[in-house]
C-alpha cells in the first residue's frame, strides 16, 4: 500500500512529504552563510568551525546521557545525532562536513550521508578524532570555534572559542526564521498534533498519567530522549504544576481535567503545543472555552512590529476579565493588574521564541550586539521582549492555575479582598488551563502552525 500522508510524516525523509524542500534548503543555507559572512567579519576572523558535540557520562559512570547536538550545527544541517563532527565555513567557499563514522561494534555508527542536503557539502568522511585536523583550516589563528568545547583537544588549537561578537549576531539573527525552517516547523507541529489526538483519546479513555505519555509517544513516533522536551501529562490537581513531569502510573479514581504540553520535532526543530481538557465538568469546559477564546484574541493581535511585552501586559489584562467572568476575582482589570492577582492564577510568560531549541535563544536581544530587553517589571518569568519581526516563530500559551503557594501569598494584602476563595475551592481539582500555539508573524497577520496542523491532520 502506498505510503499516506500520515506515514510520510513519521518515516521519511521529509523531501517525499514536500519536494521543495530541497530547494528552500538550499535558500536556508543561502542565508544561513550570509550571517556567517558577517559574524565573521565583525569578529575579525576568516573561518567558523562549528563542532556537533559529545555526548556525556553520568557522573562516576560509563553510561552516556542522551545527545544534545549543539544548535548552531542543527542550523547548517538536519542531522541530530551526529556527535564529533564538523562544520568548517570560509565565505565563498563550499562549506566542509566533517562527518564522524567511528569504527565502533558497540554501537551504531551513523550511515552514509543521504538526503537532500549533501550537495550543500564537500563532505569527508573520518573515522577516527586523529583523522579530524586534516581537514580543519592550517591557519588556526584565523578560526573561531562555535560548540560546546569540554576537552580542548576538540578545539584542535583553535583558541577563539564562542567569541561574543559572532554568537551575538548568530543569535540574534535566528529569531527570523528561513522559509525552510518555518516548512520543517509546520511539519513538527502536524507531529505534536498527532500526538494530542492520541493522548486526548487515552485521556477519554481513563488512561493513566503514564499511558497517556505512551500512546502521544507512540503517535509521535518518539522515543523520551527524541522529543523536543519532557511531556506535561497532567490529571486534575497535577495541571497546577507547570512543569509537571512525573506521570504517574496509576489513574486517578476520576480523571476530571487533562493538560498536556507535549511537542515534537523534525530535523531538530521543534513545536511546543499545550491543550487543556474537561472529562464532562460543564463549568470548567466553559472556563477553557473562554481562555480559548482570550488566547485567540491574542493570537490575532500578533503582527510584525507589536512589542510583544505589551502582548504580555495585554494579556493580563484580558485576563483579568476571564477571572471576575468566572467569578474566580471582583475587581476592575487595573486593580487585579496592580495587586498582583492575575499574576497569582498567571505566574509564567506569555510565551517565547520557538526553533531549535523550545525556548530559542535571542528573545531578550534588542540587536545584534548583544543588548538586552528586560522584561516588564513584575512580569519576570517572561523569556521574549523583542520587538515582532516578519517570520518569527513565537508561542502564545496563555494559562490560568490554582496554585496555592502563590495565592496564599495574597493573603493579608491588598489582593486578598479580589479573590473569590470559594471559587478557587471549587477550581483547585481541575489544576488549571493553557493553551499555546506556534504562530509565525507576517507583514501584518500571522500563520497559526498549531491550529493549521490540526486542521490537516
Ligand atoms: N513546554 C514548555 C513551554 O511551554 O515553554
Ligand atoms: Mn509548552
Ligand atoms: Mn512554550
């Protein structure tokens, strides 16, 4: 039987699932080199050699923890598990991929290189670390090394290793995101929602905490280390721990409410999708309607240009309506604002920049040379300040939680009269909502990743 859509997106290559892929890679690296040309430039250097990684023993151990490549060599080349390899860049030239096939029966060693991106390269294969300074620039002086450099040998006496200037403008460039990046990115999320159709099933289903994480894995089609960040899988109270990762292995006697942020990667780039479930509770379904509804309305005002602190600061505010809708708070928005209610049922960020890495670097960069935009005071778990540019990848994950530790702190001040107790008796068994989306920003609208995948699936 011929291989559908779905199958494609699990088990290709990517380039079956869209032929253009190669050509808008070979538009990817088009830019990806320009930025180069100009790090390198301001750097005052005339070769960037960016190292894959290692991986790394647990402590008194000879087990290895699970391979993070370094993001900069993901950005030349959709290649994850590709340790002590190299990419060697001169302006002008064809860049080099040193590619690490170790001779080694312990475990398995990465094939050949095949895909659409080795015609970008004039690729070497080595066999051996030894092998590797043959092919690196004879003058070392004239180098900077990009990667994580835990054993100097790795550095092969290049000696300018994560200069500043050049990660600075590295950094800073890639919150823009390349048309390549943004199909890889549209492809991810079409992944993760998959994987919220399963888990929403299982949750249905009365499944555990921890079944529930097998069945999104097993749509996905990830193992844990392949996914782009542990799985929120939460049931009742749990949807108050915004990092709750235990997955318990036992379902509750009711499974009430179900919030799970789980995401899923293609070629290293990542989605970050949260969704929130009521098992049949009327008043709480009516709760997640309507923060469906506020984080749509932001979603909408997203465009380039908008300062996205003021999104933040807008959605408090919206916020604040949600809570005296819901009759969780009494109070005009401002006040709610000012006593920090809101930011007691909303103590996280609006959202961040999203790529290779789930909280990609440069969100609190005002330009290239490395000044930063704090966030607004009182709001400091928000991760992006910047400004909106045409074809960054953002997330919008609005929330609203009982978290005791947080409300009991308005206890005794000003706050304390706005808070409707009981109506927080009756939410605190339901944890809480978020709902985050991956939404690229054009011109003057924007593309919902998130909504968009969900739709094709
Ligand atoms: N999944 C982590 C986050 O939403 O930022
Ligand atoms: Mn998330
Ligand atoms: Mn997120």
């Amino acid at each position: 039987m011929a291989a559908t859509g779905y199958d494609l997106l699990m088990n290709s290559d990517y380039a079956d699932l869209n032929p253009a892929l190669g050509t808008l890679y070979a538009e990817h690296i088009g830019i990806v080199a320009a930025r180069h040309d100009h790090a390198l430039e301001q750097a005052g250097a005339s070769h960037a050699v960016i190292y894959s990684g290692n991986p790394k023993n647990a402590f008194l151990d000879d087990y290895q923890m699970p391979f993070k490549p370094n993001p900069h060599f993901v950005n030349w080349v959709p290649l994850t598990r590709l340790p002590f390899s190299y990419i060697v860049y001169t302006p002008g030239k064809t860049p080099i991929l040193i590619y690490y096939q170790p001779h080694d029966y312990w475990h398995v060693v990465p094939g050949a290189p095949d895909g659409y991106w080795t015609s970008t390269f004039d690729i070497r294969i080595v066999h051996s670390v030894d092998d590797i300074a043959r092919h690196l620039p004879a003058d070392r002086e004239k180098c900077i090394v990009i990667g994580e450099i835990d054993d100097d040998a790795l550095s092969f006496g290049i000696e300018r290793v994560n200069p500043t200037t050049a990660v600075n403008i590295l950094h800073y460039a890639r919150g823009a995101k390349t048309q390549y990046e943004i199909e890889i990115m549209r492809l991810a999320s079409r992944r993760g929602a998959s994987g919220h159709v399963a888990a929403e099933t299982a949750f249905r289903n009365g499944r555990s905490e921890f079944d529930i994480h097998r069945a999104y894995c097993e749509a996905v089609s990830h193992t844990d280390q392949e996914l782009p960040y542990g799985n929120i899988v939460a049931l009742n109270e749990h949807g108050a721990v915004l990092h709750y990762t235990d997955l318990d292995r036992q379902p509750p006697a009711e499974s009430r409410s179900f919030l799970i942020d789980a995401g899923a990667q293609v070629h290293g780039y990542a989605s970050d999708i949260t969704r929130t479930h009521s098992n049949g509770d009327v008043r709480f379904q009516a709760l997640i309607e309507r923060m469906e509804t506020m984080q749509l309305d932001i979603v909408n005002q997203v465009s380039a240009g908008i300062d996205y602190r003021d999104l933040h600061v807008g959605t408090h505010k919206m916020l604040a309506s949600v809570l005296v809708d819901a009759e969780l708070a009494a109070g005009d928005p401002d006040t709610l604002l000012e006593t920090g209610v809101t930011s007691a049922f909303f103590p996280h960020g609006l959202g961040h920049l999203l790529g290779i890495q789930v909280h990609d670097v440069g969100g609190f960069m005002e330009n290239e040379s490395g000044t930063t935009i704090d966030p607004p005071s009182g709001h400091p778990f928000l991760r992006m300040t910047r400004i909106l540019e045409e074809d960054m990848v953002l997330t919008i994950e609005p929330g609203l939680y009982a978290i005791d530790m947080l409300l009991e702190n308005l206890r005794g001040t000003p706050a304390e009269s706005h808070v409707n107790w009981n109506t927080v008796d009756w939410l605190r068994p339901f944890g809480g909502i978020r709902i985050e989306d991956n939404i690229r920003v054009l011109a003057s609208d924007r593309e919902n990743l998130t909504r968009d995948a969900f739709a094709q699936l």
